[in-house]
C-alpha cells in the first residue's frame, strides 16, 4: 500500500503593511498634486485586500488538507484493516489529496501574482492601481 507524496511549496504571500514602515520617500520624479505639493501616499487598499484573501484561504487549505490527513494514514495503516479495498481506498484518498494539492498551488499562486502586480503604495485621493486594470 505505498502510496506518493506529492507536496507543493506556497507561493510567496502578499506582505502585509509593517509596523512603522513608510511610504516611498519623496524625490524629485515623484508626482505633484495639482498644488504642486509633493504627492501623500497611502497603503493601496487592492493590495491589502490580497493581504486578506490570503490570511482568509490559507487557513481553511489547512483544514481541508488535514481533513484527508487522518483518513489517508488510517488507510495507510494495516492496524485499521488489511483488506483488499483498502488499497483502492488509500488509491482514492492520495488522488484527492493531489487535487487538493493542485488546487491550493492555483488559488495561492492567483493571489500571489496578482499582489505581484500591485503597487503597495499608491498616491493618495487618486483610485489606487490595480493588476489587470
């Protein structure tokens, strides 16, 4: 009853805002209001919302997965039952797993690359840029 354990590494998660980190430093490219005083800056609110949806998914991933855990090691195990359905059982479970695998690679890596895309600081009072837009 061997079975393949296929493990996936997360993508890098949208990093959230740092206690005292700053805006980008004003210079002399930087955009001027129509005043002609330097342009504010403010956290982009699309990136902090992939910092959610990040903190949001991953959590229930980690339920998900656990939930297939303890059934594919009691299955693995010939303490439980070493009958000939347990091999198709085991069978079954891995391939769940896998998919659960592949699916949480795609959904991680959506959020990922969109953050990827998306400015952390945006000028503020202006609609704040987003990936694909």
């Amino acid at each position: 009853m061997g079975g393949t354990t296929v493990t996936y590494v997360d993508p890098p998660a949208p990093v959230p805002m740092q206690p005292g980190e700053m805006p980008p430093t004003p210079s002399g490219t930087d955009l001027l209001s129509p005043g002609g005083q330097p342009t504010a800056w403010v956290f982009n609110p699309e990136y902090q919302r992939l910092v959610d949806l990040w903190l949001q998914v991953v959590p229930l991933m980690d339920r998900l997965t656990g939930a297939l855990d303890k059934p594919y090691e009691r299955a693995r195990s010939r303490d439980v039952w070493d009958a000939p359905v347990a091999e198709r059982y085991v069978h079954d479970l891995a391939e769940w797993r896998g998919r659960l695998g592949m699916y949480r690679q795609a959904v991680l890596t959506s959020i990922s690359d969109e953050a990827a895309d998306t400015p952390r600081w945006v000028p503020g009072g202006v609609g704040a840029p987003h990936a694909f837009s």
